[in-house]
C-alpha cells in the first residue's frame, strides 16, 4: 500500500493558500472592469477633449459644482461632459 501522507500535506497546503488568495481578493474594493468605449470614439480622441476641456478651465468649474457653488448652464454643461469623457477615459482602461 502506497503511502499518501506527503500527497495529502501538498493537497491540504494548496487548499490553505487558495483559501488566502480568496479572502485578500475580496478585501480589495470591486473593480468594474473593462467599458468599450462608445462608437467612434478612441482613446486619443477622449484624452484630446480632455485636454481641451482643461485648456478652457473645466477643472476649476467641476471643482465648483462639486462643493455646490452656482455656475451658468455652459459651464454645467461642459462639467458635465468633463465628468462623462473621465468615465469614458478611465472605464476604457486608456490610463493604463
């Protein structure tokens, strides 16, 4: 009769540390995960707008909608295109 004492302490060690790796995946927040991009669009084309976005001074309008500040509607308007291309951008993975 074969002696299954070694097979059985690798086996119980692989269960060990699979269990491990388990629980630290989940201790991590959720990633979405991957977002094609909308037709047309590329990453190039997302990060140009940004930048045009920036160039215009879109960062300090999003900062003042953020904390609740009255802005005009053009300046809403293109927060909230800022806001849209960022997901786009950052669901798209193009920061990687």
């Amino acid at each position: 009769m074969k002696d299954f004492s070694g097979s059985l302490k690798a086996l119980a060690c692989v269960a060990v540390v699979a269990t491990l790796a388990g629980c630290a995946a989940e201790s991590r927040p959720s990633d979405p995960g991957f977002r094609p991009l909308p037709s047309g669009m590329s990453c190039q084309s997302v990060r140009s707008e940004l930048n045009a976005l920036d160039a215009r001074g879109t960062a300090g309008k999003v900062e003042a909608v953020s904390a609740g500040r009255k802005v005009s509607d053009k300046d809403r308007a293109d927060v909230q295109r800022y806001n849209t291309l960022l997901n786009y951008y950052l669901g798209g993975r193009c920061h990687v």
